[in-house]
C-alpha cells in the first residue's frame, strides 16, 4: 500500500482538528481551503463553547443534562448516539483547547469563568472574550502549522474543491481542485475525502455567513450522489444589522438592557425616528406579548419581526426590510457600560451612534442544522463507537463530513454555543474512522485514467463557462434574486403554496443561469467564473432546502408553518381544559409518529431531490413536548407526564429503557 | 455631497419614482497578472446608505464597466467575514493601510474630496489588481513558532491555571488577524518578489522564495506573536528557540522603531509594547548566552 494520505476539505475548526489529529496519527493529510485557514468562517463566532465543568457538576449538572438540553433545543430531530458521545467529549475538548493556549475569561483564582447560554440552568459556557471561534480557530491553526513545518501537512490555500472522484464501484477515491490563482486544475488521490466545508449562508444571498459559506463544496458532493438530511432546518438569528454586503449579529443583550423594539404605524414613514410621537410608533412584541415584552423567546421575536415587515408592510425601509431597536430612552453612561462593546460594532459599520439614533435591525440566516447525510456506529454504552469507518461518513463510500456542513448534531434547532463544540469534536472523533477507513478500502494504485477523465470533465465544464461571453443574463444580479426569494419563503415563517411557487421560480432560475455571460474569460485569479460556477451549484440545495419545507407539514424548530401551529389551550374551566389537554396530547403523539423522521434527498436525474424519511434513534430519551410560553402549558404538562408515567412503568417491567431503533 | 445623500430620497432605496442616487466616482490601481504593469481606470457606483468599500467592488464586479462605459474585467480583491475578523481585505484606501469591509464610502469620501482610491498592498507582491500574495506573513508565524508545543492532542485534563491579569494581557495579542497593515505600514519591511528564472524548477523557486524570506525582517505582527507565546506558561518553554529566531538574520534588530504599526492596527494590538518587551527579552537573552557559551 502506498503511504496513507486523507484530503481534507476547508480549515474551518472541523477541518484543522481532524487535521491536527490525523497528522499526529502519522496520516500526511493534504488540506484545501478557497482562503487561507486562519481566515476560515469559524473566527465569526463570539459567545463560547458548551461543556460540562467542575462547577455546573457539583451544581448537579452531567453530560446527560448536557445531551439531553442538546436534543431538547433540538426538538429530538437528531439520533441520539453521536450527541451524546459529543456531550461526553465535551470536558475533554474545552481542557485540550485551554492547553492549546487559548486566552479562556478567568476566575480570580485563574481558572476557566464560564458563562451562561440559551437552552439550559447551568453555566456551562467557556469563553475568550467576544471572539471564542477566532480563538479557538487560531489555537488549532497553529498545531496545524506546526505539524506542516514537520512535513506532515500540505496545504493547499486558494483551492477550490470541484468534484469527488468515484471509481466503478461508487467509492470515493479522491477529489478534483482548482488553483484560484493560476486556475489549474489538479486531482489530489487520496484514501478518504473528508468535507468541512461548513455551511450555506449564500444561497439566502446576504446572511451571517463569510463569503466563502457558498455551500458549493457540499453541493458538489450533493450532485455527485450524497445524500443531504434536514436541508429545511435554517437557523435565523432574531437581530441583525443589515448591511448592502453582509448581515452582522446584535447581540440578545441589547433588548436584555432594555431596547425597545418598534416600527412606524405609517408604512416607511419618511421621518427622522426620534420626530415620530409616540402614538404613531408599533411597538409590535409588547402589544402581541405583554408578558413578555421585547423578551420573547428568540424564534417568536424572529418571527414576529419578519412577519411586522413582509406581511403587514411596515418595514422602515422599503427596498430593504428592518425595524427599529431603539436603546435612547437609556442614559448614555449606562449603556457604555453595560453595551458598550456591541454598540461599537454598529457604529463601525453603520456609522451612525445607536446612544443617539434607533438601530436598524433585521433577523438573518445564521447556521446551517441541516447538512450531508451521515452514518455512525452506536457503541455498546448508546453512544458513537470510536474508530468505526461508519462514524461521519456520506452516504458515498470513502468521502466523509464533519463541522457544520454535516446534519448531524443539531436537529431541528441549535443551542447557542453548541456549534463551536460539534466542530471540534467531529473533527477530532472521525480521524481514527479515517484511518480504519483506508484499511478497509484499501487503494493499492488506483488507474490514472480515472482521474484524468474527472479532470477533463471539470476543465470542459470550465471552459463552456469561459465561452458563454454572449449570455443575457449578470450572475450578481441572478445571486441577489435567488437570496431574496429563499429569504422571503425559506426563513422564518413558511407556507406550503408561496414555497411550491419558489420551487418553481428557483428551477426557472437555474435556466436562466445556463445564460449567465463571463464578465472575464482569462485564466488568472478568476474570480468572476468562480462566483459563477458557485452560484450554479446553489440551486441544488436550494431546491433541497424548499421541497424538504414544502412536504415537512408540521412545525419543528427553525421550521415554523403557522397552518400546522399547535395553539395552546383555551378554555378555562377545569375539566375542559383536562379534556383540551389530553386532545392536545394525541396530536402531539401523532406528529410525532408522523413527523420525527430525518428528511433525506437524494439528488435524482435532472437534478430534482428525490426525498424519503429515515427513523431517528430517540432511545435514549424519548420526546417531549416543547412547551416555553404556550397558554396552558401546565396542564399539557401533567397530562403528559402522566402518559410518560403510565408508558414507563408498562415498560419498566422488563428493565428497558424503551424500544432500541435500529441506526440506519 | 454628503449632506444630499443623507436626504431621505435615499432612505427608502425607492429609486424609481425619485431622483437617481449620486454616483461615487472610484480610482483603482488594476494589473492583471502577477508582475504586469498596473494601469488606472476608473469606475462610477450609484451611493447607497451604510457602503462600505466592499459593497462598492461587488456592484463594480456586477456591473464589470469603468466610468466610460467600456467593458472590463471585474476587479479582483480578498474578502470574507466582511466583519473584520478574518483579516482577508486589506488594501490602501485613500493611501491608507486599512480594512475595506470597516471602510465606510461616506467617510472616505470626506477625507479624499468625493472620491475613493483603491490600490493594492504595496510590501507584498500582487497576483491581480487589490490580490496580494501574503504568504511570506503566514512564513513569518512558522519562524517564530508561533504555537503552544503541546505533547499531543490527547485528553491530559485543563491548561495550566492562569490568572485574569496575565489573560488580560495576552488577549489582545491573540487578536492578531494576520491582515499585514502593520507590515505595509513600517519602513523597514520591504517587498520580496522573486520572479521565476529560466528552467528553474517550482521547487528550486520555492526553496529560493523561502530562503529570501528567511532573511528578510520578521514584522510586528511576528514579534508581538512571539512575545504571546513566550507569555504561555507551556509556550515559554521553548522561549530559547524564539529568541534565537528573533535575534537571527531579519529579527527584532531591524525594527527603527517609527512605530507606523501601532497607528495603522484595526485591532489596536500594542504592538510596540510587543516590540519594547522582545528588545529587553533579546538583551537579556543575549547576555545569558554570553555567559553560558
């Protein structure tokens, strides 16, 4: 057998800790970035990462609280195993990082300070300041660069991942780049591809993503036959600042400290905010939730202000949608001290002083749940057996995923601070599989031609693309109609006909890509047949993204169709309201059966997702509703506890801790 | 100028039943291959609230046509995280080394009388128009060892305990994005671009390029990375081959001290503070030798 050697796709954290692994197992690991790795998206993320820690233990926390939040948040949609070994991996990971060197926030005493994240009691998040990813990133960009000193890594920055290559038998026997400067290309044979090439953001045009979260390495791998699980669930942040370019993060805390969030009762009132009167201004999420007030839970607030703006038409803007956050009303002295880092960052890139003036805000597409399908092997203790060639890999023998461009940790909604972890952790945990992984498919000279015929067919494709000078159609413009229809359809709120309309109007674009012209046909950093040929390769997963939505009738986590809402409980008497309840229950029961079902596509001929369902592996905790301000959520809850109580004890007898499902 | 484009014509973005958004009239510096000519051209971009340099080379790859209407190629430039954290897109903007995802049109057309001007980085060789090659920044980092020599990545439970003070003091140091500012900022780095000699071989000219590298000055950025390192209770125990990197050929000697780097950093890292303390760590370092040899 030849020297192993794994090509790893992007360098993001998933990509530089599987990397930094497999080269201190002895693997030469050739690595692909479309940007030098310490620029990877990873360095975006600012709360922290989740782990079990001395204090939260002695508090009562365990890593089963730490799984168990995690598929909660998730609304049960991911198979239980590999989140649980993730959670248990949990206190290992966050020590290895702090011996890395990254600067963690201190206690006095000097050990790691922890914070406090959505979806759970304990303080389980280790932070570095406003800017954990960029530490956590650089830590393991410099193992990395290390190992490649010592001759163990190559990398391969500026590249551009095009296609697997597969041999007859459909196993995937390396890859086919692109040099982004020269514009050669170059097949790298490798024994197992590994994808980290994170998440899709570009496909809604503008969003939280870097530029580089095209998505099109996955989609690549989509096209040339991996399965994509859960493609609908898209995590949107609540607040945003938009931006002509890019959507920046508004930190939660600036409504913790009292923003009000509002819009003018008349449609783009063309006033200076601070001269609109008070009874001319909608503050829309205190008079919908005058519990709650601008505090709502993060979906409902997301909700609430896409809908404010789409569907009533009462953006401030009206070519860009956003309503205001407006902090004036508190003293200047009191939000420098309590805000003053986040409001910085709006007036670096607004230019404009939010002490002074209302902020501009919008929800934005934030994090990828959904991703390439793939396989584990559940060890005996329910959780991920290390060093199965199973853990991690594609539904394509030999090509692998981790980081968030696979769908396996997070289900139907991710847990703030739980991204940075499943990264780190998939990275870490599939080296040993890669390494059983060349054993068992080992090469042993793979014919050439093979990949010479895969190069030809790219540098074909290439070359049509150079050719198309005459085209009608701009593909930066083609980009920004694709981002604006998923935005308004395939965020927030979801409706089956507006989706099957998009799904339409998406093929009809995809048509009409076919005519997009070169600005550029020279063969010299590129950049315009690059976009290009990365915009062709959007329309996949956006056609997965929206039938996936369109057939999902229910509602899960970031997936919200208001026809298939569970209201909560209205009437008021006793034993009515008992009654309510327990019907509440059956549908629940019965969505359940239905609905909790992986959503896999396959990409069919002529590009059309063909999609199935696949069981999720729930035995270890079984569902439960998810019940955060719902009316009446207390009587849901007796009932169904009592149902649980009655199941359990059922089961019980036999010492179970329910029915095992079969991983697929 | 800018006065009328805060007018409220713009604020709704409704271009359609009001008057044409002013353009803004862009100079950029364009060459189009690695060690070609540069030549100038410029291009007009309709005003939008909120631009930011980035947004205006977006709209001028979409529309790929200078001020005149010929058809060109579309600028090529570096951008990702457009939130100045990935250190991609630096450029000399109104001749200042500067990020163009925080560079606001409005405020830049203030400071250069209604026009931006866009040229590449002038210390690193460019591969096309605002493109440079900024490999020998990354080279830099593997001289100094820029890591935490750890045993493996293996569960050996926490880092060493370190107190809030020393935490404090590294962080801003580890908040480094590699964007080369104070590198095209300081008089004493000076641009390397070796060209390709007839019949060498790829590997001869990188064998060539990295040894031109090696003996040319490290940078700011590198030394205030060596000084974080040699901070870590674990990096410091190969502090002895740090300082031999910093007082070799290209280390901290050539430094003259004009403080550009400090001025120039998006992220206000101290940088000379860095530099102050890797002189007095090299003197120390020095002296000790003396006496050990």
């Amino acid at each position: 057998m030849a020297e192993p050697r794994i090509l790893v796709v992007g360098g993001g954290l998933a990509g530089l800790a599987c990397t930094m692994r497999l080269a201190e197992l002895g693997v030469h690991v050739d690595l692909v970035s479309l940007v030098p790795v310490k620029r990877s998206h990873s360095v975006c993320a600012q709360g922290g990462i989740n782990s079990v820690n001395a204090l939260t233990r002695q508090q009562g926390d365990t890593e089963w609280k730490h799984f168990d939040d995690t598929v909660y948040g998730g609304d049960f949609l991911q198979h239980q195993p590999p989140v649980k070994e993730m959670a248990d991996w949990g206190p290992r990971i966050v020590d290895l990082m702090d011996r890395l060197g990254v600067p963690f926030n201190r206690t006095t005493e000097g050990f790691r300070d922890q914070r406090r994240f959505g979806g759970t009691l304990y303080k389980r998040t280790s932070f570095a300041g406003a800017t954990t990813g960029q530490q956590l990133l650089y830590a393991l960009d410099e193992q990395v660069r290390r190992r490649e000193v010592e001759g163990l890594v190559t990398k391969w920055e500026f590249w551009d991942f095009l296609t697997p290559v597969l041999d007859e038998r459909g196993r995937c026997r390396g890859a086919v780049c692109q040099d982004l400067v020269t514009m050669q290309f170059r097949a790298f044979q490798a024994d197992a591809v590994v994808l980290a090439s994170g998440g899709n953001g570009l496909i809604y045009g503008r969003s939280t993503m870097s530029m580089v979260c095209t998505g099109s390495a996955v989609s690549r791998a989509y096209q040339a036959g991996a399965w994509y699980g859960n493609g609908e669930f898209i995590q949107v942040h609540p607040t945003a600042i938009p931006g002509a370019d890019k959507l920046r993060l508004m930190s939660e805390s600036a409504r913790g400290e009292g923003g009000r969030v509002w819009v003018p009762r008349k449609p783009q009132d063309p006033r200076d905010p601070r001269e609109i009167p008070e009874a001319e201004r909608c503050y829309f999420l205190e008079e919908r939730y005058p519990k709650y007030g601008n505090l709502v839970p993060r979906d409902i607030a997301t909700r609430e202000i896409f809908d404010i703006c789409t569907n009533e038409g009462l953006s401030v803007e009206k070519d860009r949608l956003c309503v205001y956050l407006d902090l004036t009303h508190i003293p200047r002295e009191t939000l420098d001290r309590k805000l003053g880092g986040i409001l910085e960052i709006y007036e670096k890139f607004q230019g404009v002083d939010p002490r002074s003036m209302p902020m501009k805000i919008f929800p934005a597409v934030h994090y990828s749940m959904g991703g390439l399908w793939v396989d584990y092997t559940r060890s005996g203790d329910g959780g991920m057996l290390e060093g199965s060639p199973r853990n991690q890999q594609t539904s394509i023998p030999g090509l692998y995923a981790i980081g968030e461009c696979d769908y396996q940790y997070h289900g139907a909604n991710r847990l703030g601070a739980n991204s940075l972890l499943s990264c780190i952790f998939s990275g870490l945990f599939v080296a040993p599989s890669l390494k059983a992984a060349r054993e068992e498919g080992s090469r042993g000279g793979e014919p050439t031609k093979l990949f010479d015929a895969a190069v030809r067919r790219q540098e074909e494709r290439h070359r049509e693309l150079l050719s198309r000078t005459a085209g009608t159609e701009n593909p930066y413009d083609l980009h920004q109609q694709l981002g604006g229809l998923m935005t308004r359809v395939a965020t927030v709120v979801r409706r089956n006909e507006q989706l099957a309309d998009a799904y339409g109007e998406v093929c009809q674009m995809e048509e009409r890509w076919r005519r997009c012209a070169v600005s550029d046909t020279g063969n010299w950093t590129n950049q315009n047949v690059v976009f290009t040929k990365a915009l062709g390769d959007m329309f996949p997963v956006a056609k997965v993204i929206l039938k996936g939505a369109l057939l999902r009738d229910e509602c899960r986590g970031a997936h919200f169709k208001p026809q298939f809402s569970m209201p909560g409980i209205e009437a008021v008497e006793p034993a009515a309201k008992r009654a309510e309840a327990e019907r509440w229950c059956d549908r629940f029961e019965e969505n359940t059966r239905k609905w909790l079902k992986s959503t896999i596509a396959a990409c069919g001929p002529g590009g059309e997702p063909d999609i199935s369902y696949q069981d999720v592996d729930t035995s270890l905790i079984p569902p439960r509703p998810r019940l955060y301000g719902l009316v009446g959520a207390e009587v849901i809850e007796e009932v169904w506890k009592e149902r649980q109580a009655a199941r359990s004890a059922a089961e019980g007898l036999t010492g179970g801790v329910g029915v095992a499902v079969a991983a697929p | 100028m800018i006065r009328a484009i805060d007018g409220d014509a713009l604020r709704t973005g409704d271009g359609r039943s009001r008057q044409a958004a002013p353009l803004v009239r862009v100079r950029i510096l364009r060459q189009d291959v690695a060690g070609g000519e540069s030549y100038w051209e410029r291009f007009e971009v309709p005003h939008e609230p909120n631009m930011n340099v980035i947004s205006l080379l977006q709209k001028i790859a979409a529309a790929a046509r200078t001020q005149d209407g010929r058809r060109v190629a579309p600028v090529a430039w570096d951008c990702s995280c457009l939130e100045e954290v990935c250190g991609s897109c630096t450029m000399l903007i109104n001749g200042r080394t500067r990020m163009a995802c925080s560079a606001l049109v409005d405020k830049l057309l203030e400071e250069n009388g209604g026009e931006v001007e866009l040229r590449p980085m002038s210390k690193f060789p460019v591969v096309r128009d605002l493109v440079v090659d900024r490999r020998r920044l990354f080279r830099s980092l593997e001289r100094v060892q820029a890591w935490v020599p750890v045993d493996d990545s293996y569960d050996h439970g926490p880092g060493p305990r370190i107190s809030p003070e020393q935490q404090q003091d590294a962080y801003p140091l580890s908040e480094c994005i590699s964007c080369g500012c104070c590198l095209e900022a300081c008089p004493q780095f000076t641009k390397i671009e070796p060209v390709l000699r007839d019949g060498e071989s790829d590997a001869d000219f990188e064998a060539r390029r990295r040894q031109a590298f090696d003996a040319a000055f490290l940078g700011a950025h590198a030394i205030s990375q060596a000084m974080l390192f040699n901070s870590h209770p674990t990096g410091g125990m190969i502090a002895d081959e740090r300082m031999e990197s910093l007082t070799g050929r290209g280390g901290i000697q050539i430094c003259g001290n004009a403080q550009n780097c400090v001025a120039v950093c998006p992220k206000r890292i101290p940088l000379t503070r860095s530099i102050a303390r890797a002189g007095r760590a090299a003197t120390v370092w020095a002296i000790k030798k003396l006496f050990d040899r």
